[in-house]
C-alpha cells in the first residue's frame, strides 16, 4: 500500500457509481494515471490518495485508489452528494434501504474526510433529489439518506399495503364461521389452536401474515386458507419469489404456484434492457386473493412493483420466516411489516 498527494490533472471517465478513471499530478512532480471509486474528484481538486501502483497490460503503470481524502474546502455541493451516492449504493448491497445520518456521517469522514459542517451545509440547501438522494428528516433531528429510487419503492409499498388493508372486504370475528371440523375432514389433520387463529384472520383481514419457523404447519395453514377462500368464490393465486419456491407450492398443496416474476406478467424490454411488467396499476392481476409463500425473500423493489398490481379488493396473504431465506436485494420488507405491529399477524 502506497500513500500520494497531489492534484487532480484530468479526469478520462467519470461512471454514475462513482467510478473514474483520470490523471493524477503528484507534489513531486509525477504523474500517474488512477483508477477506482472516485465520486467527488474534479480536474484541479487536491487529495491524497491510499492505494498501489500496478502494472497494466493496456495502459502501463498505474495507482488503483483504496482511499481518498480532500481538504474540507476542495469538496462542492455535487462532489458530496456523489460520495453519498457511493456510500448508499453500498449500503443497498449489503441489504440495507437508507443510513441514519449519524451513520453517514461516519461512511463519510472514514472514507473521505469530510466534516459534520461540511455534511450540514450542504444538506441544508434541499437540493439532495436532484442528485437520486433523499434526506428525509422523519422527526426533528433524525434524517434518513435514501437512494431516491429505493424512497419511492418504500413509500409506494407503505402506501399500497394501508390502502389493501382498508379496502379489500374485511370481517369482524364473529362473522367468520368457519367448519374446521369439516376441513379437518378434507385434508386428514387436526388444527391446532393457533392455526385455526391463523386460517381466521387470513379470511378476515384484507392484509395478514402467517409467520412462523419450520414444523410450525405454515403450508397447512396455507392449504386450509386456499381452500376456504376458493369455496367462498375467490379466485386465488398462489405464487413465491423464486421458480424453486413456486415449484414446492404444487408439491406441498397440489395447488399451482406461479412465480411473482410470472404473476406480474413480466417480460424483457430489448430496446431498454430492463424488465417490465405487464401488470401494473393500469393493468392490475386478476385475482381476489393473492397468498405469496417465502414472503421473507420479497425486497422492497418487488414488493412495491408487485402491490401496486392489486386491485382494491384483492386480498393478500404473506407467509414467511423472517429467519429464513432473506432478499437478495435491499430491504428486509416481512419483517418491517410484522414489525410495524398494524397488519395482522400470526406466529
């Protein structure tokens, strides 16, 4: 590991995800190419830079950056909000939707030297959407930094879950008669007390989630609800977020699983190369209730995407360890949602 000081002499490439590529003027008079997360440097800014000289095939002799630091002043409004960019990128690899502020604060002055005044300053001005961040100051004195994206698709899932909850058809407890007895018939098993309370408040409640470790009888539970809700009239779909999830539906219920990939009819825009979803808002799927399995896997992207394709009456049922099969991407959605203590739960 190398330590040099210098200037910035010129920047060759600048990515969104804060990688550059550019030439560095050294105090002794060097110069030498560098490469890595750069987000704030800009042609004529003095830092010093931690990392090592390699030697490169096609471009010779160069500094791969570990680290940087800049003196407080060197540091702009668009600069800061790059470091933040980087800073929550990472953050949402690792799982995680937004950062405290004291925890960028911290990311900050580890990786880049900058101060609380610094930080404070430039976060005052508002001006943080226009460069993919949201500062959200949820109560006095406590700020959230979002990636902007990852604000939208959290608040949409909030928004959407309230409305499902309110609007889908819900009953009161004594208006749910259900023959266990009859059921217990069918399927050749005996309910415990807690699933019967758990069959009870699926059919109840517009939203509900059925938690619960291994042999705790969740696909019993799920089995029992998919019943009842399709004697009842409702068109079910059944889906997980995974093919193999989806798969294990059929075999554990004999009831079809789609994926919620197949159930949003998604599809491949070659033009955008990105995915899209023939569901939507416009387009909503076409159940009266949805029972999704491995609910702990869903992160918070596909959670909004997937609630915003629900009609107002349609009915969700969330089954799902929390201990189990986290998300890929970034959110740990089942558990807020259990957490949140406002949709029904039973474990």
């Amino acid at each position: 590991m190398a330590v040099i000081n210098g200037t910035i002499k010129k920047i060759f490439y600048r990515g969104r995800g804060g990688f550059a590529i550019g030439l560095f003027s050294t105090i002794n008079g060097e110069t030498i190419t560098i490469k890595g997360v750069l987000p704030a440097i800009r042609e004529g800014i003095k830092c010093k830079l931690d990392g090592e000289i390699v030697i490169d095939e096609k471009y010779g002799r160069q500094f791969n950056v570990r680290n940087l630091l800049f003196d407080a002043g060197d540091v702009d409004e668009e600069g800061l909000y790059r470091m933040i960019f980087v800073v929550l990128t990472e953050a949402a690899r690792n799982g995680n939707t937004f950062l405290f502020y004291e925890e960028m604060l911290d990311e900050l002055r580890m990786r880049y030297g900058i101060s609380k005044e610094v930080l404070d300053d430039t976060i005052s001005m508002n001006d943080s959407e226009k460069n993919d961040i949201v500062v959200d100051e949820i109560q006095d004195d406590v700020k959230r930094f979002y990636l902007s994206d990852i604000y939208r698709w959290e608040v949409s899932a909030c928004e959407n879950l309230k409305r499902i909850n309110q609007s889908a058809e819900n009953f009161k407890d004594d208006e749910v008669n259900i023959d266990f007895d009859k059921i217990e018939n069918q399927m050749g098993i005996s309910f415990s007390d807690e699933q019967k309370e758990a069959v009870k408040g699926a059919i109840s409640n517009g939203v509900t989630v059925i938690t619960g470790g291994p042999g705790t009888g969740k696909t019993t539970i799920l089995r029992a609800i998919t019943m009842l809700l399709r004697e009842m009239g409702y068109i079910v779909a059944l889906a997980a977020p995974t093919g193999r999830a989806a798969k294990r539906i059929k075999e554990s219920t004999g009831y079809r699983g789609y994926t919620i990939h197949r159930l949003l009819e998604a599809s491949i825009d070659d033009k955008k190369d990105e995915v899209v979803f023939r569901r939507n808002q416009d387009n909503p799927i076409e159940a009266d209730a949805i029972i999704i399995d491995e609910a702990s896997m869903i992160d918070v992207e596909l959670m909004s995407i997937l609630l915003e394709a629900f009609t107002d009456s349609t009915r969700l049922v969330l089954v799902g360890d929390v201990d189990q099969l986290p998300p890929v991407g970034p959110g740990s959605v089942l558990r807020d949602i259990i957490d949140s203590e406002y949709i029904h739960t039973t474990s």
